[in-house]
C-alpha cells in the first residue's frame, strides 16, 4: 500500500497518517496497522484475532470472555502476583479484552521498555496460567459479577431482546455467559479455545507510538512466528428473525426497561452507511433534540432519556433502543415508539434537522480523533470492514454534501426497522 504523507507537525514533534504493511511469517502475510506519534514518548499494541471473540463460543457461552480472563491471570512460572509486579515496576501494561468478533491481546508502554514489554507479552503468549487455581479464581470473579447482573435490568432486557431478535444463533446468548454456562467451563474448553484463536493466520496487528516501523517489525516477526500458524475461518452473518415479537420479563422493579429492535438491511462495508448514521442520530442516537427523545421526554414526559442506533458488523446488522418509564406508561411508551418510528420512515426529516445534525457531527469531529488510541481504533475499524483507511474522513465529505432529498429517499428505503421486537422487564 502506497506509503502516507506526514499530516501534521505539532511543536516540532511528528504525527503521522496510519497506514498498513506486512509482516510475512512463512507463507502467512499479517497485516500491521501502524501509527507514528512522536509527541509522547509511548507505545501501544493490539494483537487482534479475527473471528475470536463472543460469536465463537459455541455451546460453551462466555467461553471467549473467561478464556481472556485466563490471559490475565500471567505466566505459569510467575503466577498472577509475581507476574502483575513485574510488569508494573516497568510501567508495563498487558491485557486481554473480547468482543464480539474480536480477541484482543494489548501491549502498552513507554518508549524505553517496550522492547521489555515484548519480552513479557512472548512469555504470556508462551505460558500462559492455564492452571485449575487460576480458572477457579476467575469462574469465581465472574459468576459474581453475573449474579450482581441478575439485578440489572437494563442488562437483562438487552439481553431477552438479543435473544428473540436472534434466536437459534450465537448472538442470542450474552457475550458473559450465563452462570450455567460459566459454571460448566472446564480447563480443557479454555486450552481449547486458545490454541484455536490465538494462532497467527487470524492476526491483525495494530501499533502506534514513538518508535520505528521498520525496527518493530523485525521484533513482532521473531515473536509471530513462535505462533502456531492455525487456519482462518469465515465468519458468519447472522439476520434478525423475520417475524416482530414482544417479550415480557416481570421482576421487582419500580420502572419498566423497554428493550427495541429489528433488521437493518446493510452490509458492513456499505457505501450509504453515512447516511444511516445521520438518519439514526435524528431518529435516536442524538440525545436532545432527537426525536424520540423529543416525542418521549419533552412532550409526554414518559422518561428521562430514549435512545437508538444503528449495529453494523460483519457478523449481523440491526436497529435498537431503549427507555426507562413508570410501569403504568410502558404500553404508552411502546405505542409512542412505534409512532415516532413509523412517522420518521413515512415523511422523513426535516432541513433544519439535516442541518444541525451535520453541524454536530462535523463539528465534534476532533474531539473523535484527539488520542494515539482513538485514531488506531478507527483506522482498525476501516481495515476490519474491507474499507479506505481514511474512510472515516471520506465519510465527512459526504455527510457535507448530502441533501435532503437523498436522506430522505434512503430513510424510506428502510421500511425493515418498522418491524419492531420488544422486550421489556416490568413489575
């Protein structure tokens, strides 16, 4: 890929575009998204494993995230304490995260120790605690935090309306699992899952920072290629079940949680994916002065706040939302959703709501890419999608000359979102 121009000079010190090489272990290419940033002196690292995360768990649900707990739990021959020490006398950071297509591995460091910091994360990737002491503790850690969630309500309702809107697949069940499912984990599952996804065929590499690319990757390619090679899998696309549904939870709550959501028809690297986020932000996902925040909060006073958005990944593509309300206004207030919903695909926005909305998003548009890791997460994000590395600001562009005429005409293309499943935990 044709190398980038330098894109600002900051006090004399270095910013450059993200752009992506190669690291080629044997017959494997990795792609490496890379970031110069001179103004600090200090680095971070992804090690991100395609189709890893959540969506991977099979019958084992919250395999992933509790395989990522493990990573964190050190070396074998250091164990958790010594391990977490070592790192911090060095200001080193290493951790684990999940999500739903994604395992990420991430390295930080100052400038002077990351060679040190490579050092540690080879021997976590090389022996890592996958002892029954370090399982029982972190089994322990999350079955309380999934026993505390069974309090939640938002967390509950998200959860049932994930599981009608996507019934029968992986993304019906919680990324967390359930406490049957964590309690049925053994070490082996775990072993499994990380000898599967952690092997280079699946890696993405995402770096930034004070440092050489050239020198880095010399560096990343010794470790990389201690890796087992494994094989890359396709991925899955899952849609929203066709036929609406509503589906009531009843605990001891003083409110009722109002869950929404249905199909959006759009592919991960659609070109119009711009307009949906400027038609998504009237609609819900703008807060003062959205429509449903408008219809709901201002004029009926039926909650505090109502929001919505749009979900495009690879693995599924939907519309959701949600309100609090008292418990004697939560059909009121699912009848006002539905309204405000069908009335925006009907007749569309408004100039005036177009306008504001594209002053508001380019507008904050600094304050999105403001940090190393900001930035590094974007780039990702296009890559990951099959997109421009700096679709992000084509994206800009085009949110600048859009008309009404086109947002609107788009808004009516989406007539999917009307069929709206509920689920909603109530008294």
């Amino acid at each position: 890929m044709k190398k980038l121009l330098i894109l600002f000079f900051l006090t004399g010190q270095i910013l450059m575009a993200a752009k992506v090489e190669h690291i080629k272990v044997d017959d494997i290419k990795i792609p490496v998204i890379f970031e110069k940033d001179t103004r600090l002196p200090l680095v971070n690292m992804q090690f991100v494993f395609q189709n890893s995360g959540s969506i991977a768990d099979g019958d084992k649900a919250g395999l992933a995230k509790l395989s990522a707990s493990m990573m964190g739990e050190g070396t074998k021959k250091l164990g958790s304490s010594k391990f977490a020490e070592a790192l911090e006398a060095k200001a080193i950071h290493i951790s684990a995260t999940t999500g739903k297509e994604t395992f990420v591995i991430e390295v930080g460091s100052i400038k002077e120790e990351f060679d040190e910091a490579l050092n540690y994360f080879d021997m976590l990737l090389s022996d890592p605690n996958l002892t029954e002491d370090a399982l029982k503790k972190v089994k322990s850690v999350r079955l309380g935090s999934l026993a505390r969630k069974q309090n939640d309500f938002d967390y509950v309702a998200s959860n049932e309306l994930k599981s009608i809107m996507f019934k029968n697949t992986p993304l019906a069940t919680p990324g967390s699992g359930t406490i049957e499912s964590v309690k049925s984990i053994e070490l082996k599952d775990i072993k499994s899952f990380l000898k599967k996804h952690i092997v280079s065929n699946r890696l993405i590499v995402v770096i930034g920072g004070d440092i050489s690319l050239k020198d880095t990757k010399k560096k990343l390619k010794v470790l990389i290629s201690k890796m087992s090679k494994g094989k890359m899998e396709h991925l899955e696309s899952y849609r929203v079940v066709k036929k609406a549904q509503n589906k009531v939870v009843k605990k001891e709550t003083e409110q009722a949680y109002v869950y929404f959501g249905s199909p959006y028809n759009m592919d991960v690297s659609d070109e119009d994916y711009y307009k949906a986020r400027v038609a998504t932000f009237i609609l819900g996902a703008g807060g003062f002065g959205s429509r449903l925040m408008e219809e709901i909060r201002v004029k009926r006073g039926l909650a505090y706040s109502a929001y919505a958005r749009v979900n495009v990944s690879k693995s599924s593509s939907y519309f959701s939302g949600y309100l609090q309300t008292k418990i004697e206004s939560q059909n009121e207030a699912q009848k006002t959703v539905k309204d405000v919903i069908n009335e925006f695909v009907k007749n569309g926005v408004t100039e005036e709501e177009l306008e504001q909305t594209k002053k508001f998003l380019l507008g904050s548009e600094p304050l999105r890419v403001e940090t190393l890791s900001q930035r590094l997460s974007r780039t990702f994000q296009n890559y990951y999608r099959g997109l421009a590395l700096n679709n992000s600001e084509i994206e800009l562009e085009k949110i600048k000359s859009l008309t009404l005429k086109e947002l609107n005409s788009f808004i009516k293309e989406h007539k999917e979102i009307l069929e709206l499943s509920f689920a909603i935990v109530t008294k």
